[in-house]
C-alpha cells in the first residue's frame, strides 16, 4: 500500500527529505505522497520513515492503493532498478 498524509499535517518538513523514493512532495496545502513511487520503504528499511518522524502523527496507510510486499518490492524493483527478491526471500 501507500502511505497517504492527512490534513492534520503541520507542514513541519521532516518527511520529505527521509522518503527514499522521493515520493513526497508539497501539494497545494499540505505535503503530499505520489502512490506510484511510495513503497513503504520496503527495499530500503524495515520502517516507512516518514511515518517515524512525522511529529504530529498524520502518516497513515492509504487503503486506496493497496498492494502486497511482494508488488511493494516488485515497485522498489522498478524505482531502483534493483532486482526484487521474493517477500520470502527477503523475510525467509
């Protein structure tokens, strides 16, 4: 799934520049993140940073975009060009 950034953000900065994937970006209002580059941070930690600095607790899973680990490290496969190993694999 991606992760989505509620109206409850503050706009304190501190997401975007620990996003891997350069998937947040400031919208209109508030910031904002594009479901076609958030991966969770699968591939690249264990934990979606985002959601560990966000101070005012406004990062959530956006059931819009649902997707498995596997079509998560199948998209960090992509972004990054790196091979995606299997979510057994990677967890077996």
């Amino acid at each position: 799934m991606s992760l989505k950034i509620l109206d409850t953000c503050v706009n304190c900065d501190v997401c975007e520049p620990v996003c891997p994937n350069q998937a947040i970006a400031m919208g209109p209002a508030i910031y904002e993140i594009a479901p076609m580059r958030c991966t969770e941070c699968v591939g690249h930690f264990d934990t979606p940073q985002c959601v560990e600095v966000c101070p005012v607790e406004c990062i959530i899973v956006d059931p819009v975009h649902a997707e498995s680990r596997q079509q998560l490290l199948d998209k960090y496969a992509v972004l990054t060009g790196h091979a995606a190993a299997s979510a057994d694999e990677k967890h077996g």
